[in-house]
C-alpha cells in the first residue's frame, strides 16, 4: 500500500500543482474562456495519456528513455514561451482575449497536456503491475495496492481543488505569476538536463569522436548528473512555493480591507474570511501530507530489513535439535547452518496461531529467492515483495510462501535431519 502511495504523489505532485496554477491563471486572465480552453487541454492529456498507456500495456512499441527525449523539448519550447509571454501579456486581469491572450492560452495548454502525458500513463499502468503472487485481481494482495493508489489520487485532486481556490482569489494577482513562473522555471531546469540524457545515449550511435562518458560532454554531462541526483530537489521547490501560497492566503483570510455600510456585511465579510482561511489551511495541510509521503513513508518503505540473527540449536547424531520451548511465543525465529562449501541455509520457525503445529520452512522461496522473511507487527513478511504471509500456511508449498522443509517433533524439541538442510544449499548460493 505504502509502495504505491508515495510512488503515485511523487510522480503526479509536480504537474498537478504547475497545471492547476496555469489553470487559475488562464481563468483570471480571461474569464470563461480563458477556463475552458485550458480545462479541454487538461481533458486531452488525460485521454492522451489512456490512450499511450493502452499501447505500452499491450505492445512494445513505446521505449520511454526515447520517448521522453521529444516531451521534454516540447515542455521546453512551450514553458520558455508561456514564461515570456506572462510577462508581456500576463501580468494584469483584463478579462479580454486578445492576441497575446490567445498565444498565452495557447502556451499554457500545450504545456499542461504535455506536463500530463509525460507523467500519468506510467501512473494508470501501476494497477496492472501489482505484485500479487499470482492471487487475482479480488485478493487481499492486490486490493491492498490499489487502495494505496487510490489514496493518493484522492489526495492530489483534493489538493488541486483547495490550491486552486488559493490561486483564483488571491490578492494581488501578481503574487500568482510570480510563484507560478518561480516553479515552472525550476522544472524547465530539471527539463533541460533530463533532455540530454538520450541525446548523450545516442552520441557513439551517430559517430560523434567523443568518448562515452558523462565527463567528456563537460557541463552538459555534469548538469545531466546533477538533474539526475537532486530529482527531488525540484519537487520540495514547488511544495516550498504552493506552501507559500497558501501562507499568504491564509494572511489574507486575517485582514477587512473592504468598506462596510453596517453590520451584516461586516458579518459577510468575517464568514468569507473564514473561508479563506479554511481553505489556506486545507491547503497547506496537503502539501505537507505530500511531503511527509514523499519523505516519511518513502523512507520507511523502502528502507532495507534487517533480518534477526539466527538463533542457537544442538547438533547430535545428524540430527539438529530445537527446544519447543524457545520456539512456542508466537514469533518468528530464525535459524542458520553453515555446510562443508561454506553455504549459510537459513530455515525459519514460527509456532501457528491457536495450533500446536508449527510453521517451518527454509528462509526462501521459488518466487523471490533467498531474499527472506521478517516480522512486523506479528506478521511474517516477504523482504522482497513485502507480502504478508499467512502463517497457517507456512510450511505448504507454492506462491511466495517459505519452501517446505521437513521436521518431526519428539521428546520437547523440533527434530531436523542435517541431510534435509544441507540439500537446502541450492536456494542459497
């Protein structure tokens, strides 16, 4: 769940945040119009971005490393040119169409359909990609993901919704172009090095005499690096920025600058203010729900498990013995056997729930290799695939579950024959 809800925000936050600033901004600057030619090229993005996901899931006809190459220069052209045309054309409400309006609108919706079509096909093809151990699209596994999808989702559109009501009442409007432009021009910089990365990959194809390696391409390889090392840079730039928007709506929210004749419209006054500040924090709140995704459950999602130290046992006899007694709290235990060709096998025990029977098999599986298991929160996890195992069915065969391993329970201990172990090696080199 997790996995996909930070994987979701990350990818999405950017251009939901730059599209709904373009979009408050076109609506400012030309009323209706200006909001409906912009909401038909978010409208086509979207289907843009279906219809490019619908190939890529059923062909292999869309590389993206190569693919990326040309959105990239038309993000460029088209953000250079809506960057220079708010400053000749954009810089006041006018409400009226002009020539420069029409370049503006037409700027800014190249822009937003292109900013979506560059990152949502990749985001409607996760639901396709769960990892479910081959379980279907009804189990536990794969609504699981789904519901961390979906979350986030939820989470951006009620983002955009409150963000956009910060940006269409503001005041003064310059205080929209001038956040907004500050982000689009830090993302054209994230652009501008991502745009020669195939350009760099496709040098020795066309027989350029250089070498290829970042460094020989000097301040185009390093700033390449650098775009490539710092991604998130230029996310917590736009989080900072949108914050700061809400910041000073809220401070407007604070303050009557209107005249009043009596009473009740103080009273109007007060309850729009209200609002806006309702709003200012709605908003701010959700960026900072997207940074601590980004952050906080990113870093505790991905970071690696540690898995426990094995555990000490008896060997006799060719036999390996366990005291029932070190194994009976419920917990997951692990063990290790190191053979002749200095192979560490791991097994695994884990008394069942409301059983006398226990849960036994080797610390891999035929799905995700020797990777392992762990307990968290009581359950026994995959490390791998950070599926939870259901710990009844430890010790049966098949699907991300432990590989069988045979034991025998006599005189207060489990009894495991060496032989069994040691043919274990082969899921361990």
């Amino acid at each position: 769940m997790f996995k996909y809800l930070w994987m979701v925000t990350q990818d999405l936050f950017l251009t939901v945040t730059l599209t709904t600033w373009m979009h408050a901004m076109l609506s400012r600057l030309y009323g209706r119009k200006g909001r409906m030619i912009h909401g038909i090229a978010l409208g086509a993005g979207v289907l843009a971005s279906v219809a490019l996901a619908i190939v890529k899931y059923n062909t292999n006809l869309i590389i993206s490393s190569h693919w990326n190459h040309y959105i990239y220069a038309v993000i460029l052209i088209a953000a250079v040119l809506f960057l220079l045309l708010t400053l000749i054309c954009g810089r006041k409400e006018n409400k009226r169409l002009n020539v420069g309006g029409a370049l503006l609108c037409a700027a800014g919706t190249v822009l937003s359909a292109t900013l979506i079509f560059y990152t949502l096909p990749g985001v409607l093809l996760y639901p396709f990609s769960f990892n479910t151990m081959g379980n279907g699209y009804l189990s536990s596994y794969y609504m699981e993901r789904l519901a961390g999808w979906l979350l986030a989702l939820v989470l951006l559109l009620i983002y955009s919704r409150l963000l956009y009501a910060c940006a269409l009442t503001i005041k003064p409007y310059g205080v929209l172009p001038v956040l907004m432009n500050a982000g689009l021009l830090s993302f054209s910089v994230y652009c501008f090095g991502r745009f020669f990365v195939p350009w760099v990959n496709r040098a020795k194809w066309l027989g350029w005499p250089v070498k290829y390696t970042d460094a020989a391409y000097g301040w185009i390889g390093d700033w390449m690096m650098f775009t490539a090392n710092h991604a998130m840079l230029f996310q917590w730039i736009i989080a900072g920025l949108a914050a700061v928007l809400a910041l000073l709506f809220f401070r407007q929210g604070t303050k009557i600058t209107e005249t009043y004749d009596n009473s009740a419209q103080l009273r109007k006054l007060k309850a729009r203010n209200r609002r806006y500040r309702r709003i200012a924090v709605g908003t701010l709140v959700c960026v900072l729900l997207c940074v601590g995704i980004m952050t906080i459950v990113k870093t505790q999602d991905t970071k690696v498990v540690e898995l426990s130290a094995p555990e000490t046992y008896t060997v006799a006899d060719g036999k390996i013995l366990i005291p029932l007694e070190s194994v009976n709290d419920g917990h997951l235990h692990r063990f290790e056997y190191r053979t002749d060709k200095n192979i560490d096998v791991r097994w695994i025990v884990v008394k069942k729930p409301n059983s006398a029977s226990y849960g036994v098999g080797l610390d891999a599986c035929e799905v995700c290799g020797n990777a392992g298991y762990f307990e968290r929160s009581g359950q026994v996890i995959c490390k791998r695939c950070d599926v939870v195992m259901n710990i009844n069915t430890i010790g049966f065969k098949g699907g991300c579950n432990p590989i069988p391993l045979a034991y025998e329970v006599s005189n207060g201990n489990l009894i495991f024959d060496l032989n069994d172990i040691i043919a274990g090696e082969k899921e361990f080199r």
